[in-house]
C-alpha cells in the first residue's frame, strides 16, 4: 500500500472537500472489523494511514459537524482502536442525522457484536436490510448471529434471502440451519442439490 499524497502514483485517495471518498469508504470498510483474512493489509492499514484519517476527519467535521460519512469513519476508526463505546456513539450519531443507511447500520453491528451485544447487533443487520434487501452478505452474516443465538429457523430464513441474491454460495450453512431447526428432509435436499453443484 503506498501512503496517500495526493500524487499521480497514489494507490490511496484523499479525503477531498468536506466529503469522504466512497472509495476510501469502501476500501476501509473491507480492510476493517469483519475481515480478519486481510489482517497483515490491516496492519499496514493502521500503522500507516489510520493516525492521518482521524486527524483530517475530525478536521472535517469541525468545519461540519454533520457530516455523517466523517461521523461514521471516525466511529470505525475508534471501535478498531478498542474504543467501542465510543465507536457505538458516533455512529448512533450519524444515524440519527442522516437515518437507519444501509453502511451505517452495518457497521454499528459490527461494532455493537465485538461489544457483545448479539440481540443488538442482529436489529442493526435487519435494519440494514431494509436499504440493502439484496445484499447477500449482510444476509450471511445476519444468518451466523441468528444461529449463535439458536434461531436455527430465522437463520434458515436469512441464508435462503442469502443464497437468492448470490446462488453460487455455499448451500451447506442453509443445510445445517435447516437441520437443525429440525428440517432434516429439506436439509438433506439442499445438501444434495449442493453437492450436484461442486
């Protein structure tokens, strides 16, 4: 990763204007709470450009302090600094100013299940939902936490909602949750039909 300078051969952007990047958004929304795969990126991630994204946000955000993509990142950048609570309240606020977005709810999920609060953490991804009712990882995810909490049924729910946005997911987590919700003939079908499709 080169460090953002603004320059022809940055392969990171500037936060520009009062507004951040969708793109930076994205970038650090999959460099951040749920993909542990990209840990070494992650790393690198925050020992070089988090210091410099906190500062310039909340430099935004004196300048405007209603600005929810900044109130949004800047809780991301505090919940992966270990400061949940903090995290949990900025992003509270950029809900309530900009209300329920699909990214905002997301994100205080994530925050909100790494606090330990799983009941919490599911309203938000279904909340989510709400703007995003094709996004098959929010479904994913919904169905874990749904299954973490015994709600075998639900998350069968959430897994088929998953699987009809992106068919070529694995079909064995909607096999399981139905098994054991006590479906086992259809988890056996879907198994099958799984199976037929390796």
């Amino acid at each position: 990763l080169a460090r953002s300078g603004g320059g022809a051969d940055s392969e990171f952007p500037d936060l520009k204007g009062d507004t951040v990047s969708p793109h930076l958004r994205r970038f650090y929304v999959q460099m951040s709470l749920e993909n542990v795969h990209f840990s070494h990126q992650k790393e690198q991630f925050q020992t070089v450009f988090e210091p410099d994204l906190e500062a310039r946000a909340l430099q935004i955000l004196d300048r405007d302090p209603g600005n929810t993509e900044c109130l949004s990142l800047l809780g991301m950048l505090h919940a992966n600094s270990g400061r949940l609570e903090t995290g949990i309240q900025l992003l509270r606020a950029a809900i309530a100013l900009d209300g329920p977005k699909s990214w905002h709810c997301s994100n205080l999920g994530a925050i909100l299940l790494r606090a330990g609060d799983r009941p919490a953490a599911i309203a938000c991804y279904r909340q989510a939902l709400v703007e995003s009712p094709s996004d098959a990882r929010l479904w994913s995810e919904l169905a874990t936490l749904l299954a973490a909490e015994n709600r075998h049924a639900e998350s069968a729910d959430a897994w088929l909602k998953a699987l009809e946005s992106a068919p070529s997911m694995d079909r064995l987590p909607l096999a399981n949750a139905l098994a054991l919700a006590g479906e086992r003939e259809r988890a056996i079908r879907v198994y099958e039909i799984g199976r037929a499709h390796v």
